[in-house]
C-alpha cells in the first residue's frame, strides 16, 4: 500500500495547528482519524498509528478486530452516519471490552475539548 502521510511538524510530532491530510486531522497536538468504508480490509500499519480520536463513520461491518489491526486510539466515536441499529453489534464488542467510545445516532453530537 501506499505510505501513510500523517500530518507532522518539522520535528516529527503531532502539528499544534489544524491541518488535514487525507483521513488524518491535527489539532492543537491531537491526531484525529476518519475511518470510512476507503480502508482497506487488509489494511496494517506496523507499528501502530496512535491516534487520540478515530472516527468511524459510513462503516457498518467493522469489528474492534480490524479497527485495532491500524490504530492504537484513545476515544472512539460512532459518527450519525451509522445507526444505532446497524452499529449495535460493534457497541456490544466495545463493552465488552472496555474500549471508551460514544455513538452520535438519533441526533446525538459529541464535543472533543482539548
């Protein structure tokens, strides 16, 4: 695949400004990712992306599995385009195990303050 371009500054780090680059947001030093239906299944970042936030979003058929296979996240937020029915499966894995998540569906919204 392709190499990942992640949004850094001149010293490698996180950029303190808001910049995007493909699925990838910098903010104020928080990396934020947008994960949609364009990743790949076989899709591996060796090491792992830290990432603060992932975003999932027009993703119905993920699995903590395959989210986890990339990504080393702190938070993850079910955008509205998934509903709560369509995304029940994935909630019920993310309980079970622990993983700190919030699900936006029926017009919920959720703030990240930094």
């Amino acid at each position: 695949h392709s190499e990942t371009v992640l949004p850094l500054d001149k010293y490698g780090k996180i950029a303190p400004f808001l910049e995007k680059k493909g699925d990838f947001i910098s903010f104020n030093g928080k990396l934020i990712v947008l994960y949609g239906d364009n990743h790949s299944d076989k899709l591996i970042y060796q090491p792992k992306i830290k990432a603060d936030f992932l975003i999932l979003h027009e993703n119905k058929k993920r699995r903590l599995e395959e989210l986890c296979r990339c990504y080393d996240f702190g938070f993850l937020i079910v955008d509205g385009s998934i509903s709560a029915y369509k995304s029940s499966d994935l909630r019920a894995e993310l309980d079970k195990n622990g993983v700190k998540y919030h699900s936006v569906s029926g017009g919920k919204y959720y703030d990240i303050w930094f």
